[in-house]
C-alpha cells in the first residue's frame, strides 16, 4: 500500500500511516508531513493558542526560554527534523519518531541515548482537552522545550542511566520469582518517580508560588490551572520515599503533586535515585498504580541480558 492509498491524515486513532506501522512490527518511524490535514494542523494552531497564555502566566521560565529556542510555529505542525535542528547543538538530545507505545525499558534506554521517543499523530479536532495517550501536541510542545535546557536534559538522560542500572541489579538474583518480583517493584517507582516530576511536577518560584515543568501539566490547558491554583490539590515538598510509594491515576486531574526547588534539586533526587537503586530501596515499594503489564516487565528482564 503506498503512502497515497494510506489517505492524508494523522489523527489519532484514525491514521492508516501508524496501523500499516504497528502491523509491520515498526515502532521507530518517519513522520510523514505530508500525510497531515488541514483539519489535523487546525487542531494543532487551536492547542497552541489556547494553551499560550498559560504556559507565560504559569510555565517555568526554562520552558519559556525553550520554546523561543524552537522556535515552534504556533500555526503549523513541527517537523522533528527542523526541531532536531535546533536540539542538537544545545543538548544533544533529539526527537525520534515512534508508531506508539514504547515498552518501559527501551523508553528509558532512548533517554539513556538521548532520544526522546516522539508521538507523530495529533488529537482529534472534537477532543482537544483530554486523550488518554500521548500526541504529538502533548510530547513536542509539552516535553522538547525542556530538552533544550542543558541540567533537564541531563537529568532525562540520567533517568535512563538509573533504568538501566535497576535492569542489571536483578541479573544475579537467581530465582526467578523473586527476580521478577523486584523488576516490577522498581519498575513501578521508576514510573512513579517519572510521573511526580518529568510529568507532573511542580516547582517553587522565586517570587512565591509554584511553577510548572512537568509535561503532563504543560501540555492541558485546563489541568495547569488546576495545578497550581486548585485548592483541591496537595502539594508537597518532594519526598523520594513518598513519591517512589505513591500511587497515581491518569485518567483524572491530580490531587496530588510535588514540589522541587530547582532543577538542581532534581539532579540530586535523580542521584538519591540512583543510590537507592544499587541499595535495594526500591525492591519492595507499596503495591497499587501503575500496574506493571507483561511487555513493559518483559523488557526490563531481557534488557538486563542485552
């Protein structure tokens, strides 16, 4: 089937580009621009415009800085090349595009190498508040801007350093049970500390008050105001022995959030990480959310022996 045939149109859950992809077995892909609509780029220049205001009131100023470094066009869809452009020189980091979901460990392993595993498909028109999978709105303009930024981007990559190392820690573990048992157990507070921060975290502001990093929060319009300014929502200071035990819902606005200092300070809770990694700390957290499915397990034990 050629490209033609497939039709012109990247919406998600409705583009015969990505399903010809998934039934080939394709998970790393080209983005198609051409295959975008004029509805699909519609969608994309009502998200930025209605989203601005916020990120300037709410976003954190690194974010900021990021977005003028990409010089993202608010009317037109990015092309990951163009975005990868700029990226390089300042953190060597680069967008890579993917046909879907990315198994847990080669996730991490992408941010090891400094790719950022890129959704290409866009939301559709009548859905613009809430998908409950990523979009190429939520991981361009809610994720890369921050991986211009040289300590975040270090930060990412580290993240996929500590994955790597809670794989191998495990190898010589020589029950199978048990070594399944503690895979999943830190996959869960690697996922619980990736939400609490990469997605949804929160940082303290110079002049008072909170500011967003987390791209969970920076890429939904309505859920930035709730974050910051909802009295129904928790925040904290952050806590790695909270975070790593805390369970967490994505099909809701967050009740509960944490709150850095500084992207500094999240360099060394991504350390602390790391160190309770090689002590074990996080071979038995709490049970609960995330539920662990067998791929993303799966690609943690083979990972180690790759």
């Amino acid at each position: 089937m050629t490209t033609q045939q497939l039709g012109h149109d990247l919406t998600t859950t409705r583009a015969p580009f990505i399903e010809e992809a998934r039934n080939r077995g394709n998970l790393f892909i080209r983005q198609p621009y051409e295959l975008y609509s004029e509805t699909n780029q519609e969608t994309w220049r009502r998200l930025y415009a209605r989203i601005l205001p916020r990120w300037r009131k709410h976003a954190n100023a690194r974010f900021l800085e990021g977005l003028e470094r990409l010089s993202l066009n608010p009317r037109r869809i990015p092309r990951l090349e163009d975005i990868n452009r700029f990226l390089a020189p300042l953190t060597g980091f680069k967008a890579r595009a993917v046909s879907g979901y990315v198994p847990s460990y080669l996730f991490f392993d992408c941010l090891r190498r400094r790719e950022f595993p890129t959704t290409i498909t866009i939301r559709p028109a009548e859905n613009l508040d809430y998908l409950p999978e990523p979009d190429i709105f939520h991981d361009l303009a809610g994720h890369v801007p921050m991986h211009t930024d040289p300590v975040f981007a270090d930060v990412l990559a580290r993240i996929g350093e500590v994955a790597h190392g809670a794989a191998l820690s495990v190898l010589e573990v020589p029950d199978l049970a048990e070594r399944t048992r503690r895979m999943e157990s830190m996959i869960k507070a690697m996922a619980r500390f990736f939400w609490f921060t990469i997605e949804f975290g929160l940082m303290r502001a110079p002049q008072g008050g909170v500011r967003v990093y987390g791209s969970g929060l920076l890429s939904s319009r309505d859920e930035i105001v709730h974050a910051v300014g909802s009295r129904d929502v928790q925040r904290h200071p952050f806590q790695m022995e909270w975070v790593v035990n805390q369970y967490f819902e994505i099909d809701h606005f967050q009740p509960l959030l944490f709150v850095i200092d500084s992207f500094e300070h999240l360099q060394r809770e991504v350390d602390r990480l790391e160190r309770w990694v090689r002590r074990g700390k996080l071979s038995n957290v709490s049970p609960g959310e995330p539920e662990i499915n067998e791929t993303d397990l799966q690609s943690f034990l083979e990972g180690a022996r790759g």
